[in-house]
C-alpha cells in the first residue's frame, strides 16, 4: 500500500502540530534560554537561518529544540539577524526568557 499525497501531507501536519504543542509547553516551564543560530546559502544560492533553543529543564536535563528555519533575503546584519530572533522569540512567547543569543 502506498499512501496518497493527501494522506501524508494529513499525518504530516498532525504530527508537526503535536511536536509544536510539545515544544510549546516545554518552554512554559522554562526559567531561562539561550538561543543560537546559524545562516547558511543553498546550492540554489538561497539564503536560510536557523534559531535553536536550549535550556535546563526542572530535572537539569539539557533540552534543545529547533524553532525554526526561515528565508533570510536580506543581509546577514547584527540588526537583521536581531530582528529575526527577537520575531521568533515572540512567536514562541520566550521574549523575557532569553538570556543568551549566540551567532556564528
């Protein structure tokens, strides 16, 4: 049997949801994180960063999560870079939480 393209992009979908909410509610209970990033070019020259989150959860096990990966058209400045993290931190509602953003 061989699914149907309707039928994973469902199972997709739901699956990314659930981790979402996972991720989400691990970053409640944070006190604090610390973010790193990465930029990188495509063979297709296009150009993408990468936001990470780490911290110490209750039981001080590291927990680390990609939060996102996006399109960077725009220069790889310290003000363009800054206004995506701080866009991603809002969207994950980690804003007050960040203690330390790393770039390479």
């Amino acid at each position: 049997w061989v699914p149907c393209r309707t039928h994973v992009s469902t199972v997709v979908k739901r699956r990314h949801e659930a981790g979402l909410a996972e991720v989400v509610a691990e970053l409640g209970k944070a006190a604090a994180v610390a973010v790193t990033t990465d930029c990188w070019t495509s063979k297709g020259v296009r150009s993408y960063s990468t936001y990470t989150v780490h911290f110490l959860d209750s039981e001080w096990t590291l927990k680390s999560f990609v939060l996102a990966t996006r399109t960077m058209d725009e220069r790889h400045t310290a003000a363009n870079l800054s206004d995506h993290a701080l866009a991603i931190a809002a969207e994950f509602s980690i804003t007050t939480k960040v203690v330390a953003i790393v770039h390479d």
